[in-house]
C-alpha cells in the first residue's frame, strides 16, 4: 500500500477531507465523554521541530498518547538534522524506528524533501508556506458552529503568509469563497492566487471584505522570524485590525478564528477573543481532534 502524506491541503481529496472532519467531531465527543479509545498502543509519533510552538506540541503529542501510543520531541539540538546531516539520511533512518512523522520547519522544500525519502507518513505541522493542519481544525470549528462551510464566504484579514495560503488551498478543497484583506505588497503566492481563480478575491478594505461574510479570520502581523520587520508592518497593517465592530459588518451568524497566539490590540482588538462571536478556543482545542483523525486516515491508509 503507497504511503499518504500530508504536506498541503492538496493531499486530501474533498471526500477525504470531508471524512477527516467528520471523524475528528467524532473524537471530540469521545474526548468529552472520556470514552477511552487506543488503537495504536505501541505506535510511535516522531515530532520533528525547527521551530517551537505550544499549541502543535501538545495537540500531537497528547493526540498520540490518547491514542495509546507514544511520542518523542525531536529539537534541533536533538538530531543529527541540527549537525549536518541530510535530511533523506535522517528519514531514512527514523523510517526504521517509528511510525509516523510530524515536522515543523522553515522552508517547505525541507519536509518535500524528507517525504520524498520516507517510508512512513510524513505530516507537516507547519512550513513558511504552508499550515494545513490549523486549516482542519478551522474547519471543524465552523463546521461544528454553523453547519458545512460549502457555499461560504471567509475572510482572510492581514499578510499574505501560510496561513492564507492554507486558506487559498482550503477555499479549493471545501468549496468556500474566499476574501483576503492586505496592504499592497503582503499578497499570498501569485500561483495559488491564479490556481483559484475568481473563488479568491483580494480587497484593500477591510469593510468592503468583511460585509456580509460568514467566517472572520487574522494573524499576528509579524510571524515568527520577522521580528526585524515588526515596526514596518505595524505601520503598514494599521487599519486592518478586527475588533466587534468590524464583526457588525460581516454575516449576522458570522464567527470569528484566529490561529493564536494572538497579540491583543494589534491585529485584533482587545475584546475581539471575548466577543461571543468568537470561537477561538474551541478552534485551538480541534487542533487535537483534527490532527487525531489525520494521523488515524494516515495510518490506515498505511496499513499501520
């Protein structure tokens, strides 16, 4: 059986991803509920980090454990990856040893290149280009709020960064219409822009994008990395915060994500996370579910 990965969206199909949320609402209740389910007992997840996080350590890593299995967090101080070796010598080997992969990195072609010499299913948890596992777990939050995302219009609000991209991606796959809010110069890859067509559309203004929209999204100006940057973009972004206000302008049973971590005052406004249209945390908390049902579609389809 040929192993799946899942470096982009685009390695879902509509029906798998579709069946992916299903299944991760699934074990969502059987979380709540406490109901203990562990198929992999014995399974070993390697997590792979170029750069740090919270919320992608502890959703894969209790994801795992919940499943049975176990997990090992893999720095760059922790592998040989951080002392020179070649990335497919390093998949090579970990393809002996466990089974399954999740990276965190910084240029995509890295995780490319390590899923191209993998004989286990390689997941990324996030590249420059590309966050296609925070892109489950939106979904499954407005899915769970307000019904299949089909035929919906999202809002994208800030730069043009994985995330949108991911967002780009998710438009094709789900088959929602998507508006994207930047300055001029913060616009997403040019190629995923002309791949989808008229189901993107790029606005200067925040209100023109947000009017009668169904789902609100943003992210931190400045992302990781682009600390240097922060001052430009702090200029070049006033304007495009979301606060309630803006909500007013959107859907009357629009919600509102945000990836996190969020920068309270700057891209959104102060109250904006405690707004009841907000769904931020039940979002963070689909980060587990989400990436549960991934690593179960990737194992079963491995035969593992």
């Amino acid at each position: 059986m040929a192993v799946r990965h899942f470096l982009t969206l685009n390695d879902l199909s509509p029906t798998e991803a579709k069946q992916i949320i299903k299944r991760a609402s699934e074990l969502r209740q059987m979380h709540e509920s406490r109901t203990v389910f562990e198929p992999y007992k014995g399974r070993v997840l390697a997590m792979i980090f170029e750069k740090s996080s919270t919320r992608t350590r502890v959703s894969f890593e209790a994801g795992m454990n919940q499943f049975g299995g176990s997990a090992i967090f893999l720095s760059p101080n922790d592998t040989q990856l951080g002392r020179g070796e070649p990335i497919e010598d390093t998949s090579r080997v970990l393809s002996e040893m466990v089974d399954i992969v999740m990276i965190r990195t910084f240029e995509h072609s890295k995780i490319e290149k390590f899923a191209e010499y993998s004989s286990l299913p390689v997941i990324n948890a996030l590249t420059d280009d590309y966050h296609p596992c925070q892109l489950l777990a939106d979904v499954q939050a407005y899915t769970e709020a307000r019904g299949d995302i089909q035929g919906k219009t999202a809002v994208w609000i800030g730069d043009g960064n994985n995330m949108c991209n991911s967002y780009i991606n998710a438009a094709m796959l789900f088959d929602f219409k998507l508006n994207i809010a930047c300055p001029e110069g913060y616009e997403p890859m040019a190629e995923l822009l002309e791949k989808a067509g008229d189901r993107v559309t790029i606005y200067r203004s925040v209100e023109e994008a947000t009017k009668g929209a169904h789902l609100v999204t943003t992210d931190v100006w400045a992302s990781m990395g682009q600390e240097e940057e922060a001052k430009k973009r702090m200029a070049d972004f006033a304007g495009y915060q979301v606060s309630p206000a803006l909500m007013d302008t959107a859907d009357p049973e629009a919600v509102f994500l945000h990836c996190l971590p969020a920068h309270r005052g700057e891209e959104i406004s102060e109250d904006m996370l405690d707004d009841p249209r907000s769904i931020v945390f039940p979002q963070a908390g689909n980060r587990l579910h989400a990436q549960k049902a991934l690593m179960e579609f990737l194992l079963t389809e491995a035969g593992k």
